[in-house]
C-alpha cells in the first residue's frame, strides 16, 4: 500500500478514517518516501509509549531541516516539555502535576461551571451562535490562563499564537505558516518576559499560581533556565487550547450528528463522562504524535533502524478493530474504552483530568440549557491532519 504524508490524498483532511482503516488492514507499519515510519496499531503504539529508552521524545534532529536551527520555533519545540526527554522532562513535568493534582481540579471546578454559564448566557437570544467562536474556543483560554494567572485583559492574542505556533507542528508546511508561526514564538516570548518579571516582582500562591510554582522550581532546589521557563509557558498555554476546543466542539458536532446518543445523555445525564471518553476515541482532537528510535527495532515485522523518525498515528489506534468492536460506531456506553487520545507511559497528557473536567461541564450545561440545539449549514473543519476539529460550528440554540 502507498500512502504519503507530505502528499495526501484527495479528501483525506475532511475524512481519514477510511484510509486509516485501510493502513490497520494493509499497511500498520509503513515506510514513507523520507525514511520515517508510520505507525497506527494500538498495540505498537501502546508498546512505544510505554518504552522511553528504546523510543525517544526529543526532536533535536527531526525538527533541525524543518524550522532551522536558528529559528523561533525550533527554540520552542526542542525545549517544550512534550519534545524532551528526562532530565528535562522529569523536572517540569513534576512540577506541573503538582500543581493538578485532584484536589487541585476540584478547587477549580466552580470557576470552571461560572466561567460556562457566563458564555451561555451571553449566547443566550441570539438568532445564531458558533459553537467553536463563542463557545468552545473560549473556554480553554481561560481556564489555562487562570492556572498561569494570565490578566483577563492580557489574554486577547493567546489562542491565535497558540494556533500559529501548534500549525507548525503539521507534516508539511507552506513558507507563510512557518513565518506566521515564529512571529507567534516571537511575540509570544516577548509577552512572557514581561509576565515572568512581574511574576517575580509580585508573586502568586503557588498552590494556585502554576507560573509562581515554575519560576520557584522543586522543593528539592531543582530550577528551570529562563528559556525553559518561557517556553513551556508556551506549552501549557498552547497544550489545553486547540485539543480541549477541539475535544468540546468535536463532542457537540457528534451528539448532533447522533441524536440517540443525545436522548441517552438528556435521559441519564450520569452518562457523560462516557460520552467524552467516546469522543475522545472517535475524533481524537490529537491524531498523531511522534517518537524517534533509540537504536534499531523491529515493529510489526518491520526492521527499522535507529534514529528513523516514527509518526504514531493516534487516529488509526482509536479505530483498531483488534481492541474496538465495530469502531467506526459512535457509542457513548462503549466499555471498555482504552483510547490513546492523551497518549500513554510517561508522556501521557499532565492535563488529562482537567480536559476531561472541562469537557463534562462544558458539554453538560450546554445540552441541559439547549437540549434541541442543532447544528446549521456551514461547519467548518480545522483543515489540519495533526489536530481534528472544527473552525466553525454555526447552531441554533
């Protein structure tokens, strides 16, 4: 089977997921034209998160031909936590669990449902709304900004330096794109500078201050470089926008393209969290990662050499038949559902729990207040292959 990354088929962006089940069938372990592999069993995927020495998270190397050296946006992506491997890993990734600990998502649930109701109500008599605009992109910006203590008036250029930077990140990119995104970087730093300073002048409480908990470091004395402090700032701010957007829009295209599972939800409200589990798995807002070969293995009958650049396509897992019954079937009472939406092993998703947090309370007051709310003619697809969801989502409520 052929199928190349860098040159996708027709309709491939809109729907993937007949090619992926073509790739699961055929092809889960597939050479393309540059030398990486791609890879979509769930099984070979669970396998390599699992495994951090034989499978690498740092991008160094891939991303060096891809932005340049010099440039803005490979200064990020080669310090962000998610491209790194201990010792740099360990230490922020401590630092950030702590600060999102249970108790800690539970402190911010009242936030989180007031912040919700607010959006709303201000929806509330319009003629027509966009689920994605005034609604699902909204929230992540500020529930992210609350952890950093982001000035609610400072947070207007977040999501649009957040969408540029994350852009880049696709597996083929057009010289504007790669422009846009290191003026994001840029800009984005710039910003931080200026936040970290006053941060240090006045500090926050670091039970709630993530930035405060950054810049002080470990109890044990451990501190973060200036450049790695801001750039995974960056990190978190981008990390809970587009996925959890895209995780709340996505949720509320699929109840309305599926209206027995919306009547499952408004008869038994207690199936929620089984909805978002669902929707995770079937239009996982994440659809790739990647990982690099620490030294050559062999992945489903297929040698592959060290240092070869590994695509794990997520998209293709969540839809294995091996671990799925009938997967292409949307079904909020799915059980077990061992989706791979966050990842897995070591690098799983330190925002796992306030996603799925927000998902729950976002999508659940939007039904309880608009039960019959419907999608109109004009949704429009985030149009990338990396991230799945929507630019757009006009509704009636």
């Amino acid at each position: 089977m052929q199928f190349d990354l860098s040159h996708l088929p027709d309709g491939f962006r809109e729907d993937p997921f007949p090619v992926y089940a073509e790739l699961l069938a055929r092809a889960p372990v597939l050479r393309q034209p540059d030398g990486s592999v791609l890879i979509c069993r769930h099984a070979d995927l669970d396998r390599i998160y699992r495994d951090t020495n034989l499978f690498s998270s740092d991008k160094t190397r891939v991303f060096a031909p891809v932005f340049g050296r010099e440039s803005p946006l490979y200064a990020h992506h080669t310090t962000s936590l998610v491209f790194n491997d201990p010792p740099l890993h360990t230490r922020v990734r401590k630092i950030m669990t702590s600060a999102l600990t249970p108790r800690a998502i539970a402190r911010m649930e009242p936030g989180l449902v007031a912040a919700v109701d607010a959006l709303l109500d201000d929806m509330a008599g319009r003629q027509q709304v966009d689920l994605i605009e005034d609604f699902a992109a909204a929230i992540p910006v500020q529930i992210i900004g609350n952890l950093l203590d982001v000035p609610i008036g400072e947070r207007g250029p977040l999501r649009d330096w957040s969408l540029a930077i994350l852009g880049a990140l696709e597996p083929a990119l057009s010289q504007p794109e790669l422009d846009r995104g290191n003026r994001a970087v840029e800009e984005f730093l710039d910003y931080l500078r200026d936040l970290v300073a006053r941060r240090r002048a006045a500090p926050g409480d670091p039970e709630t201050d993530v930035l405060t908990r950054l810049i002080n470091g470990t109890p044990e004395g451990e501190q973060l470089s200036e450049a790695e402090l801001l750039h995974n700032c960056i990190f978190i701010l981008n990390a809970g926008h587009e996925t959890t957007t895209n995780l709340i829009g996505n949720t509320l295209a699929l109840l309305d393209d599926h209206p027995e599972a919306r009547v499952q939800l408004l008869e038994d409200p207690g199936k929620m969290a089984g909805a978002i589990e669902e929707s995770l798995r079937y239009l996982s807002p994440n659809q790739f990662g990647n990982r690099e070969t620490g030294a050559a293995v062999e992945i489903g009958g297929v040698e592959i050499a060290a240092g070869t650049n590994l695509h794990l396509c997520i998209g293709a897992a969540n839809r294995d038949p091996e671990v799925f019954a009938d997967p292409d079937r949307f079904d909020i009472t799915r059980k077990p559902n061992r989706h791979l939406a966050f990842a897995g092993g070591p690098h799983v998703c330190v925002g796992l729990s306030l996603a799925r947090l927000e998902g729950r309370v976002a999508v659940g007051r939007l039904l309880a207040r608009h039960p019959r709310y419907a999608l109109e003619p004009g949704r429009k697809p985030g149009g990338r292959i990396r991230f799945r969801g929507y630019a757009a989502l006009p509704a009636r409520l």
